[in-house]
C-alpha cells in the first residue's frame, strides 16, 4: 500500500460547488509553488459557473523531491502518492456526475509532467489535457506503464528548446506517446524561451477550456 505522502484534505475546490458542476478543471502546480499561482491563472481562465475548480497541493509545494529523469523508485512513495491523490480526485469528480470527458486538466512544469503521467496511465476520453513544460517521467519511456485510448482528447504539449528542467528529446517522446494511446496532440517547442508560460500558450488553453 501507498504510503500517503500527499494528502486530500489539502485540496482547495473552487467555482462551482461539486453538485452542480458540469465539469471540472484540474490545475496542477509546479514545484515549490503552493497552489497560489495556478489559482491566479484559473481567474483569467474560467468564466462561468457551471465549472469546479480543482486545487491539489503537494505536501512541501513538491510532488516528487528529484529530478522527473530519475529512476523511478528514487521519487517514491511520493509520486506514487501523487498519482494517487490524481486518481482519487478522478473519482470524486465521477461519483458527482461528472464524466472524465469533462474534466480537464493544466499542469505546469512538475505538475505538467504528473498530469501528462497520470492520464498517459489511465488513458482514456477526458475533456482535454495542458501539459505547460513537462513530460512523461522516468529515466526512459517504459511503454509497459501507459494503456487505455485517449479516443481523440487533445492534449497541448508546449515547452522550450532549451527549458534547463525538460530536454526537448523528452517531449518529443512523450507526444509520441500520447498519439500512439490515440490523443489528438498539439505540441509547440518554442526556441530559447525558458521555463515560463508564454502568452501562445495561454491562448490555446483558453481554446481547449472554453471549447
């Protein structure tokens, strides 16, 4: 069994109360950030009232403590944890009608790579996927830890050609990936921009979220 690194009463919801919402977004932050940024961001986002804003926060604003290249084990029982805390959002989401092709999901940077990781497993329709600076996580692409079809979602992959935290090889592979488990996938590479969100990417998460 898992040993509980992050924990579910530390998530923030938001919008619409979960009874009424029509669907979800959930907004992953990066290391060291402890939910506020992505708050910040989902104001400029999110118009209506028929959406639940979903905030998990990672114990110690950090989801797994080394590098994603890592080997696996060297990032546990945290990210295992991580996955978990995604999953059990999932399901509360599910248990108050809200189907996975309408819950959406942003992450950044470390939330970015957890996020593109955590659907990459349970592959399936969801109502759209931002991956803003991340990729799959591991040392190498282990196909084995990815099933299930995408049937279509669209997922935005966008990062830098020289992001000091994402080699570029990386996100190639995991768009790769994606479109293998039949994603629709948008991948942007920017040149020389760092590790930041820039405004192209903000506007195509504006065209996924509001469809």
């Amino acid at each position: 069994m898992t040993t509980q690194v992050h924990q579910y009463d530390n998530i923030i919801f938001d919008g619409a109360s979960l009874d009424k919402a029509e669907r979800a977004i959930i907004f992953v932050h990066g290391r060291g950030d402890s939910g506020s940024g992505m708050q910040q961001m989902a104001q400029q986002i999110v118009e209506d009232d028929k959406t639940v804003l979903v905030f998990p926060k990672a114990t110690n604003a950090t989801w797994y403590p080394y590098s994603f290249m890592e080997n696996w084990d060297v990032n546990q029982p945290w990210l295992d944890s991580a996955l978990e805390l995604l999953g059990s959002v999932v399901t509360e989401l599910n248990q108050n009608n809200i189907p996975n092709d309408k819950i959406f999901f942003l992450g950044f940077s470390q939330g970015a790579c957890l996020s593109l990781e955590y659907v990459s497993r349970n592959a399936q329709k969801y109502g759209g996927v931002m991956v803003l600076s991340g990729g799959l996580i591991g040392p190498r692409i282990e196909k084995s830890h990815y099933k299930g079809d995408f049937a279509g979602t669209e997922i935005l992959i966008g990062c830098s050609d020289v992001d000091f935290h994402i080699p570029v090889e990386r996100v190639h592979d995991s768009a790769s990936i994606a479109e293998e488990l039949g994603a629709k996938v948008d991948k942007r590479i920017y040149p020389g921009m760092g590790h930041l969100i820039n405004e192209d990417e903000f506007e195509r998460v504006l065209e996924i979220i509001r469809g």
